[in-house]
C-alpha cells in the first residue's frame, strides 16, 4: 500500500484554509451586524440598554447600510462555498 503524502498533506492544508476562512468569514458577518456604527467611545452593543441621557436603543441597534451589505456578503461567501462544497460531492 503506497500513501501519496504531498497529495495528502494538500488536501489538508485547503481543508484546514477553508475551514478557518469560512468561521473567520462568517464571524465577521455576525460581528457587523451585532453593532452599531462606532462612537467616539468605540462600538456600542446592538442591545445595549438606555437610560435618559443617551440616544434611544432603536437609533443605536441599526447598523448603517455599508455594514449590513458587507454582513451579507460575508455570509453570501459561507453559503457559496458550501454550495461548491456540495456541488463537489454530489457530482461526482
């Protein structure tokens, strides 16, 4: 039985970039959608509470729309490669 090491050790090394691509990826996408645009005090949470001196929850839980956008395209990218993924398997 003869092992293709080099073969071997590629298919690892793309699984293992994908893998952490598509979580780094993917948390980049909840991250920009779980807070608001930065103040000059640095992001606030989405959920954060009020009290009467700051602007209301509803105004601050709103990521501006560039935020969204690249949300979405990151999480456009996971479900892109694991629909390629997909494709590879059942292809074949």
């Amino acid at each position: 039985m003869h092992i293709d090491w080099a073969a071997l050790s590629s298919v690892f090394a793309v699984s293992f970039g994908v893998a952490v691509g598509m979580i780094v990826l993917f948390a980049i996408g909840v991250s920009l959608l779980s807070t608001s645009t930065p103040g000059p005090d640095g992001p606030q949470p989405a959920l954060a509470a009020t009290d009467s001196t700051t602007r209301t929850t509803e105004a601050r839980a709103r990521p501006d729309i560039t935020r969204r956008i690249t949300a979405w395209i990151c999480f456009l990218a996971c479900g892109l490669s694991v629909a390629y993924g997909l494709h590879i398997i059942i292809a074949k």
